[in-house]
C-alpha cells in the first residue's frame, strides 16, 4: 500500500502549493476544462484554487496511490473493508438485473432483485390500500425507526423527494433516543393507520431497539386487540441483517426485508433501507434513483481522470485538505427540498474518512477527512456566510443548484438561483481594496468592506432534482469520498471510533440505577453523575 507523502507528486503538489495563483487570476481566462458534464448534473471546478497543471499532478497521485485499481477491487467485491473483511457492493444495490454480479459463487445479483421485488410488492401494497392494519384500516402513516445510516438516507430521500411522494401517506422518522423524537410522531398517528418500520442492520442499536419497544407499546395499548401477535404482524415490519434479533422482537418473518454485510450503514439507502422511499415514491420512481446512481457508478468506472466526475472531486477534496490546509467543507444546497442532505453527508463523509490510521494501522502523517456541515441556501447567507466570506477559516464550498424547481413560482426561483450563482462569485473572487475605492466606499470602511476571495467552490447544477439526478448525486458524493479515502490509504468502510462511547454509556447508566461511582469514571464523569442524580431527584 502506497503512502501518498511518499509519492514524487506528493513533493510537488507541496511545492504547487506554496505558490498558487488566486481565483480571481485564474479565472481571467475562460476554465472550461474544469466544468464536466456527468450523468443527472453538470460539475463546475473552476472556481477550486489550483492550475489545470495542478489537476494534472493531482491525476497522477491517483495513479500512483492505484486509486482506479482500489475502486475496481470495491466493484468486484473483494473484502476491501479490511478490518471487518468484509466486500463493500452498495454499488450491486443499483445494478440491473440483466447484468449481474456474481462474487465467490454467489449471484449477488439476484439476492438484490429478489429483496427488490418483495420491497415493490409490500410498497405497493400499502400504497394502493390493499394492506390494511389489524382493524382492517389502510395505512396513512409511516414511521421509519433507524439511526444513523438506518435514518439519515431515508429521511433525506424522503424531503428531497416530496415531489414525487404519494400525498395521502405521511412520514416520520425517528432517530433520537430521547423520548421526545417519538413521543410527538406518536401523537400525530393514528394507531389503526400507522405502520413502523424497524430499520437496524444489526438490530442492537439502543435508540433504535428503544424506540421500537416504545412504538410497540403504544399500538399494543392503542389498539387494545385480544392477540398482540396481530398488531405487530399488521403495524411492524423490520429492515436488517440480523433475523435472529428480529424475531426475538416478535416480527414475523414474511414482514422481514434483509439485506448484507457488505452494505454499509451510510451506504445502505438504496437497499431495504430505503424502504419508505419506496413507499412514498412509488417502486418505478425508486428504479430510477437506482438507475440515477448507476449511471454515476458507469461514469466513475469508464470516464478518463480528467472527465471523471469523483475523481476530480476526491483528489480537490485532497488538494484543498492537504496542500491549501482547508479543514473544513460547508455544503450549500439552493433548494429547500435537500434541507437534510448535508446531514447526510456529515455521516457519509466523516464517518468514512475521519480516520487516523492506515490500512496497515500506522498512523497518517497527513490529514485525512474534512469536517462537512452546511445548510440550504439562501437561508445562510443570512446566517453563518459571514465567517465564509471574511472568517480567518478558509470553508471549501459545494453550492448545489437545481435548474427547475417544482413549483410554478419561475421567478422567486430565478432569484434562488441567482443567490447560489452570486455567492459561488463572490466567495471565490471576492471585492478588492482598490474595486471599493473606485466604488467610492468611505475610506474608512474599506478594510472591513474587502473581500479577500480565494474560497475554493464547486458548483453542481442538477437540471431539476427528481429520482434520477439525486441518485446520481448520491452516487458522486460516495465515490469521491471512496476515491479521498483510496488516496490516504485508510479504510473508508469501518466506524470503530462510535464504539466506546456506546460501551461507557452503558456502565453510566448502570451507576444512575446502582448509585456505584466505580474508579472506572473519570473524576469529571464522577461529578457529573451526581450533579445528575441530585438534580433527577430533587436533593
Ligand atoms: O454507531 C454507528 C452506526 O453503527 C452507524 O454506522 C450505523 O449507520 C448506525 O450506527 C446504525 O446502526 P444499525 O443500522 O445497526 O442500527
């Protein structure tokens, strides 16, 4: 395994470095080079601080660090999530069946499109009112019950593609393991009508496992029916890898829809994860968010470096982390509808490459993972814009722009678009001292009206955001995160670092109830046990 500070390009990507033109320079001459044109959207690079001799380094550290061979190895299914010898195929999840992927003997394929096929026929079910509750009521409500990768894709999907949701089914999606999250999607059901997804891969997760007993209480007390066997059959159903888990909670197995070790939580939307999204748009709809990633999958797979799409956004990732110093990357989407998207995104990226350790488990003596975080746009500008435009922290910036939006309201949208198209200006160029004075700004308000510029952004305008392009969008984001990782040579697919917070939780807890205050908390822990336990009960 290749250590990319040992590569020739990475010596001259740090000396690049050290004498980068601004954006404003480079972008005097026309950049078309840097605005490629993929499957569902059109990325536009020119406004990253960095030379098209820069990019071409860039390209050549991709060859070295073997990152085309790494990604076909994922493809293949080899076991490259290493700790967990484990494949990582959340790319056969979108593959047509005409095509299959065969791995060890085992036709992969068919596996998905059988799950596929029960997941159409259940939604549709539900959809079309043919599945009823245990009252013989249909189902107007759904409650997806997951967290983390069992949360965030679907509740993403869902806003993003409201659009195209069935209006007479709502949605909740419950996470927290605070009793508040479900507490109040409870009291806007209707216990005869609702139906609660369990989506846990492992089916172990306290939230998750939490809110389900809470979920199955309550329709047990609400609809009060002699067989309790008969409400979980009709209000229950479960997405998970683990069916012995599921069963111990009393789901039947016909209500079970199962995927595979080798999807990933945050990569796990696409398969029986997903399966509210198929249920509020509808199983063809939810074909093409497959086949909207698959196509990206295609791009990424057989698109020259230079016209690939995640690659040019995984090695700028690199550039701007490792060479320009940029922690950190604010996620701007201009529509509403991917409200949650850069949550999405946080698990997605952070989850995946905020890691310190390479493959070997030698520590990196480079940085690894950004922090990702964002908000729709316009609503920042009127917020956290400020510290983008004139903070001592350099933010990277992903402005997303949808070209049609689905209202008819042509002209607010314009104005939508023009703020995205603005902001992508001015962070980048910014206003100089000089461009002030000609603007006649009092003399002593120049230096606070200054702009330095110089905020790399990349621009990705979708025609309109429908099932196609957000799968295509989805698919980007994973392999550029893919080809980051592939360059540091850490593993992208493992989370261990989530563990031993889980783990002190529960000695905590065990203290609320046993009062031992063992050595084994630090002496802050110690405290803060009781300052809680004298606050709980009044002392
Ligand atoms: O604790 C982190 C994590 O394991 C994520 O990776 C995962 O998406 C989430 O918890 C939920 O896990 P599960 O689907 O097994 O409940």
């Amino acid at each position: 395994m290749t250590n990319p500070t040992e590569t020739a390009q990475w010596a001259e990507l740090t000396s690049a470095s050290t004498n980068v033109p601004s954006i404003r320079s480079l972008l005097e001459a026309p950049r078309s080079e840097l605005r490629v044109t993929g499957p569902g959207l059109v990325a536009d690079f020119s406004r990253q601080r960095l030379t098209v001799s820069t990019r071409d380094l860039l390209l050549e550290l991709v060859a070295s660090t073997h990152v085309c061979h790494q990604r076909d190895a994922m493809f293949a299914g080899e076991a490259i999530n290493s700790t967990e010898n484990r494949s990582v195929l959340h790319t056969a999840l979108r593959r047509p069946v005409a095509d299959p992927l065969v791995v060890n003997g085992t036709n992969v394929s068919a596996d998905v499109h059988q799950v596929l096929g029960r997941l159409s026929s259940f939604s549709t079910s539900i959809r079309n009112g043919e599945w009823t509750g245990v009252t013989g009521k249909s189902i107007n409500r759904v409650i997806n019950i997951g967290i983390g990768g069992s949360d965030l894709g679907p509740a993403m999907a869902y806003t993003a593609l409201k659009n195209y949701a069935d209006p007479n089914i709502s949605f909740a999606f419950v996470s927290n393991v605070d009793p508040e999250d479900m507490v109040s999607a409870l009291a806007t059901s209707d216990p005869e009508r609702t139906l609660f997804i369990i989506v846990s891969k492992t089916f172990t997760t306290t939230e998750t496992m939490m809110n389900a007993r809470l979920a199955r209480q309550w329709a047990l007390d609400s609809l009060n029916v002699q067989d309790p066997r008969e409400v979980v059959e009709r209000h229950f159903v479960a997405v998970s890898t683990n069916a012995a888990e599921v069963d111990a909670f009393g789901i039947a197995s016909q209500n079970v829809f199962g995927f595979w070790d080798w999807v990933g939580g945050r990569y796990s939307m696409e398969s029986a994860v997903g399966l509210s999204t198929m249920i509020a748009i509808g199983p063809e709809a939810f074909h093409e968010l497959l086949a909207g990633s698959f196509a990206m999958d295609q791009h990424f797979l057989t698109e020259p470096p230079a016209t690939n799409i995640p690659i040019l956004m995984g090695a700028m990732s690199v550039w701007n982390r490792d060479f320009l110093g940029i922690s950190t990357t604010a996620v701007l989407p201009y529509a509403q509808v991917l409200a949650r998207f850069p949550a999405y995104l946080q698990q997605l990226t952070m989850e995946s490459n905020g890691k310190r350790v390479r493959k070997d488990g030698s520590l990196v003596n480079y940085n690894t993972g950004a922090i990702y975080w964002g908000e729709p746009g316009t609503n920042g500008q009127h917020s956290f814009y400020q510290l983008l435009h004139q903070g001592t922290e350099i933010v990277a910036c992903d402005i997303i722009v949808v070209s049609r939006g689905h209202t008819n309201q042509t002209e607010q949208h314009e104005t939508l678009v023009a703020n995205a198209l603005a902001q992508a200006s001015v962070l980048s160029v910014g206003v100089t001292r000089e461009e002030l004075a000609k603007s006649s700004t009092p003399v002593e308000l120049i230096s606070h009206k200054e702009m330095p510029g110089d905020r790399p952004v990349t621009v990705l305008m979708l025609e309109t955001l429908n099932p196609f392009s957000l799968g295509a969008l989805i698919a980007l984001y994973e392999h550029s995160v893919f080809v980051q990782g592939a360059i540091w040579g850490i593993n992208s697919f493992d989370q261990w670092g989530v563990e031993l917070g889980k783990k002190v939780a529960v000695g905590i807890q065990s203290a609320f109830e046993d009062r031992n205050l063992t050595a084994d908390f630090d002496s802050s822990t110690r405290e803060s046990i009781k300052e809680y336990l004298q606050q709980r009960d009044g002392d």
